[in-house]
C-alpha cells in the first residue's frame, strides 16, 4: 500500500547525510502508531495535568529560593546596594524535561545560573546546601561536589531533584538569558561548561530533528523499553537519556517523513547493522577558538578508545557515552537485535507493543554473580554510600575486562535491591558473569580476580566522606544462590533441580564418609544435568552465612579458606559440589560454551582447562594444575605447581576501521593497525 499523503512531509535534509528513505506512513503504520501510543498512556508513562502543575509550582520556588540566596550572598561580600537589588540568579531545565518527555516520579533535572561572584565550591556547597538543609521541604539532601559535573541531588516537596551550579562571567544574570549564546563559556571552567552543555544540547537537539512530537513518543517509547531491558543507565555503562535521545533523534533525521511505529522499528534494525565505533553525530562537529577540549580521535588518542561513540551537537562536542565498555556494548547489541525481532513480528501482525517491552530476566540470564553488599549505619549514609558505590561498578567491569583481557565478560545490574530483614541499612547489586562466546577454552586459561576484586574495594574505600559504619563485601554466587529478595513476590520462580532431601544428605556428611564412588555419580549427573564441569580444592572451608565483619570492605576471601600447598591434602576425597556457602570461586566450562560457574562464593584464584577442570591458584600467586583421576573409588588430586609461569606474548596488527575527523568537522574512514596480544600461559616449557 502507498504512503499516506495526509501527514506532513519534510524535503529538508536534517544531519551530516542524506536520509535512508522519504517514505511517509502507510495506514497500517498509522494504524500500529495508535496502538503503541494507547500502550504507553496506559503504561503510565505521562503525567497528568495535577502533577505536572506541581512540577510548575517547585521550579517557581526553587527560582524564588535561589533568588534569594544571591541577594544574600551579595550584600555579605559587600556589594552597593544597587548591586544587591539588581543581583539575580536563575533556574533552567534540562534533560527529559526540558525535551518534553518525562514521565511521572520522573527527576526533574536543573541548573542554577548565577553571576560571576558567587562560586561552586562554598557559595553553592556550603551556603545554599545549608539553606535547603533547614527547610521543611526539603529531604534527602545529597551534596556530590567531585562528580564529573558536580550536582546536588534532594527532594522538594516529593519531588527528586539533579541542581546543578554555573557561574558565568557576568555580574548580572538576565532573566531572559539566552542558553545558547556562546559568549556563556568565555572565562568559564570545564565543569561549568559541562553543566551549561545539559541545556544547551537540549534545545540543539529540538532543532535538529524534523518533527518535534513524532521525535517525542519515539524517544518516551525506547526510554520505557530500555528501563524495562535493564540497559537504561550511564553510569554503569548503558545508555542514559541524552544518549537515547541522540540516538532517536539521528534515526529521525534518517527517517524524516516517518512516524513513530516507524521510527521505534528503524531504530532497532539501523543500530543493530551499526559499524561501531562509527560515531553517531547529529550535526558537523563544531570548533571554536575558546580554547576547550573537544571529542576528536585524531587529536585526542583517548577519544580512539572510545566503543560507542555518541557526539552531542553543541559546542564543545563530546562523547556521551564514554562509558560504555566491551561488555556493556555486548549486552546492548543483544537488546537492539531482540527488539529488531519484535518489531519485525509486529508489522508483519504476528505479534504486539507488549511483546517488545517483556521485562529482563537478569537473574535467569546468567549462572554467575558477582554479589556486592552495601551496608551502612542509616538510611541517609546508606543513600550516600550506596551512590557511590553504584557509580563505581562501572569501574569494577573495565577492571575484570583488563585483567580477563576481555574473556570473562561481566552485565552490571543498574537496579539495587534491600534486604528489609537486615538490622543495619542494607543494599544489594548485582553483576552478571560469562566467559566470551566463541572464546576456545584453553588449559591454563587464568580467570583469577582476587586481586582486581582487591582494586576496586581500595578504590571505592576512597570516599571522601567514608565513615566507620560504611562497609561494603563481594562475594560470588551462583543463579540458584541468588537471595530471595531480589525477586518480586519474595521467593524465587520454580526451576527443575535435585530434590531438597538429596542436597541435604550431601550436605550433612562429612567429607571422609562419602565414598568415592558417590563423588563419582554426581559429578556425573551434575555435568548432565547443569551442562557444566566443576573441580574445586579439598581445603576449602565454609564461611559464616552472614556478611563477614570488619573494617570498610570485604572480597569474602580469608587467608584460611586460600589453597592448601600441603602435600598431605593430595590424596583427601572432597565433595564435588560445594555448600552454598563455601568460599572458592572457581572458574567452570560448559559444554555450550555460554554461561559457567565461575566459582562458589567468594573469590580464590582459577584457571580453566580444556576438559572442564579449574586450576586454582595459591596465595603465593603460584598456578597449580588440577587434574581428577578416579583411583581405588576415590577422587585424588593431581597437582602440577610451578613458580615459572610466566605470559607469553605475541603482538599482531588488527585492521579495523576508524573514523576521523578533518578541519572542517567531516567524518572519513581510515584502516589504522592495531596490536592485539595474544596470551598463552607456559609452566615448565609446556604450553597449556
């Protein structure tokens, strides 16, 4: 069928390239552009009139408040009186509401912009946060002053509110003030202009897409659909709202006549096909002669780096999703070509909206977690603590992808979850762990992160406000481990497993009276039935089921429950499946080659071999190759250990495409090499 002529045709070209195709909507298009758009009214996901005149109402005396305090301000530094009647300040939007598409509960993000006299760092952080702080209205008062663009974050009146601060190099703020005027940056800090930019890029994008509401239920539409696939949020190395935005506005751009049915299934086949580390740009990257950094990756060998870039469209031009990671990127993909597959089901009526909304389920998606546990003295230093820690996890990934070299790829959780049975303050994330598909598993392979483990809770024991009571523990846990208030309903969904009255047995006998035989059977059964191999060491010891005490952090893993290098333990039967609460983290093959246990619950050190055995390390960083033979009804253990391990690289040039950028702000495609290190490990001249 044709397209439709009754909706609005656009023959501008919007973007750095001509778009894909000027078809308008068929009637059938207009038809699913109804559905989808009913869905969402009834999916909730727009205010009504009460609340949004609420929102109004707090802008105005968030304005009214701020107002104020530059007056105050003014007159204590001793200005004329003049200077305090004329002294203003003023309250700007950003984010989704300022592009028109928040939702209820949504947090209203702001920036204060104040003259050239009033500063960030005691004005904004000292006086104001002690203003707000004796006010009725205001709770859960979060000052984040080291943040990349630093933000105080409460409620006002119930609603969650980002206030940002910008001093810009006038004595006098209009009321009028224009946002985009690029006199606004001279004499300005970086992160002054990175506040600023919230807005800026804001009204740059309206202006570069060709129909502002098609571009407005298509963006409402993929937020809701990220949020409920779990892959909606930046700092753990997902796609954030400006991201998404941009990402929506470039398919618009691509797209100009189409409507949003149209423009929800363009977006996931055009993305899906998309040559990462193409950047994604809505418009020619501008440069000017004020002197800031901005994203060029021939210029800037850190830009190169980046995996997914996604340029904002107004000066200085950066990328907005520095954050994204190798595994990040993957999971990403996996969710874009799943949506690509509903949608294509949907025009061709063999499924619905529903359908392309069907939440995650992040903890049947994975056999491995890593399990961080966030505890405090109180609700307020846990909302602190927690923020903390939850903007670290991105961190924790890079570091497991740079020790594992990409091998054991990790799906941070941006949800939180609290266990309410807990005396203390108390919450739970969660990071999901695979080994690389299509990776050959190789004998020696090393998945050891007890020391990356280490690194990071040094790193998040840096908080400039850590007190006493703030601790936070790693620890491993299987899929069938994972505690019973992560779930909605409280318990767990019901999954076909061994009967209860079997594990309990095993559990209750002690090592020396279970015959080698028995051990033999139910690795057995166990590698039928959960597709993978486990060999954990004879020495490891249970640890208490709750958190363990001390100071600041935790990876679980004590000295006492490390391997034994006793050579008394080379002939002990052990239990092939550990309690669940045993402390080895042990890395495990599948048969498939997709998810694998990569321990117990806490972290020792393993390495895998290609015949579904782990090889663990020693507390001396030693690696012992463990290997089971089944002698007289007993298991023994083999150990080959050797202190000559070492790594053995190999460099190999990559071709890869790369983007680049001439003076003009053009985009080219250029074949630059790079290394990439090949590994083995050697013990004793023998390559594993």
């Amino acid at each position: 069928m044709g397209s439709s002529e009754g909706v609005g045709t656009s023959s501008k070209q919007y973007g750095i390239t001509k778009p894909i195709s000027m078809a308008g909507p068929t009637v059938y298009d207009l038809q699913r552009t109804l559905e989808l758009e009913k869905f969402l009214a009834v999916s909730g996901l727009y205010e009504n009139n009460e609340e949004a005149a609420k929102r109004e109402e707090v802008l105005y005396r968030l304005g009214q408040i701020v107002k104020h305090w530059v007056k105050q301000l003014t007159r204590l530094k001793g200005y004329t009186d003049q200077m305090v009647e004329d002294a203003n300040a003023i309250i700007m939007t950003f984010g989704s509401y300022r592009l028109g598409v928040h939702g209820p509960g949504a947090d209203l993000d702001t920036i204060c912009i104040g003259p050239s006299y009033v500063n960030r760092e005691e004005d904004f952080f000292y006086t104001l946060h002690d203003i707000l702080a004796n006010m009725e209205e205001v709770s859960e008062l979060q000052p984040i002053p080291d943040a990349h663009v630093p933000v105080m974050k409460f409620k006002f009146d119930g609603i969650s509110i980002d206030l940002l601060y910008a001093s810009i190099s006038r004595l006098i703020v209009p009321e009028d003030l224009v946002i985009s005027d690029i006199t606004l940056l001279h004499n300005v800090d970086e992160p002054t202009v990175r506040s600023l930019n919230g807005c800026r890029v804001a009204d740059q994008i309206l202006k570069l897409v060709p129909n502002v509401e098609h571009f407005r239920t298509t963006l409402r539409c993929l937020k809701f659909w990220a949020k409920r696939r779990g892959i909606y949020s930046n700092v753990t190395g997902f796609l954030g709202g400006v991201n998404l935005a941009l990402l929506v506005a470039r398919v618009c751009q691509l797209y100009p006549n189409a409507v949003p049915s149209m423009l929800v299934s363009r977006f996931f086949r055009v993305y899906t096909q998309w040559r990462w580390p193409t950047p994604v740009m809505l418009c020619p990257i501008e440069e000017n002669q004020l002197g800031f950094s901005f994203w060029h990756p021939r210029k800037n060998p850190r830009d190169r780096s980046h995996l997914m870039p996604i340029i904002t469209p107004a000066y200085p031009c950066m990328n907005s999703s520095y954050n994204v990671s190798t595994s990040t990127l993957r999971v990403m993909m996996e969710q874009f070509q799943f949506g690509n597959k509903i949608c294509g089901d949907v025009e061709l009526n063999k499924g619905c909206w529903e359908d392309l909304f069907e939440p995650y389920s992040f903890f049947e998606s994975y056999t491995n977690y890593l399990q961080v546990d966030v505890v405090a003295a109180d609700v307020d230093d846990l909302r602190n603590w927690k923020g903390w820690v939850g903007s670290r996890l991105r961190q924790l990934t890079l570091m497991i992808e740079r020790d594992t070299f990409g091998k054991l790829q990790c799906h941070p959780y941006h949800h939180e979850y609290m266990d309410t049975s807990r005396q203390s303050a108390h919450c739970a994330f969660f990071v999901g762990l695979q080994r690389k598909k299509g990776e050959v598993v190789q004998e020696g392979q090393q998945f050891d992160i007890r020391g990356t483990i280490d690194e990071f809770l040094h790193a998040v024991n840096m908080y400039m406000f850590w007190k006493p009571e703030m601790e936070i523990f790693v620890s491993h846990v299987r899929r069938r481990q994972i505690p019973c208030y992560v779930f909605p309903d409280g318990y767990k969904r019901l999954r076909s497993s061994r009967p209860t009255s079997t594990r309990e047995n095993h559990k209750s006998f002690p090592k020396n009276e279970v015959s080698g035989t028995d051990n033999v059977e139910r690795i057995r059964k166990r590698k039928n039935n959960d597709g993978l191999g486990v060999r954990e060491d004879a020495t490891l010891k249970k640890q208490c089921s709750t958190l363990p005490e001390g100071r600041g952090a935790s990876s679980s893993v004590s000295d006492s429950q490390q391997l034994s290098s006793s050579e008394q333990e080379l002939g002990r039967t052990e239990s092939p499946e550990p309690a669940s609460n045993s402390s080895g983290f042990a890395s495990v093959t599948s048969d498939s080659g997709s998810s694998e246990d990569i321990g117990a619950d806490s972290m020792a050190g393993c390495a895998e071999d290609n015949t579904g055995g782990v090889d663990m390390m020693n507390n001396n960083g030693r690696f012992e190759s463990s290997t089971y033979e089944n002698v007289s009804g007993t298991l023994v253990k083999n150990r080959l250990t050797s202190s000559e391990g070492v790594f053995q690289h190999e460099l190999q040039q990559n071709a890869m495409l790369g983007m680049v950028l001439d003076s003009t702000g053009n985009v080219h495609s250029e074949v630059v090499q790079e290394p990439v290190i090949r590994h083995a490990l050697m013990f004793n001249n023998h390559r594993f």
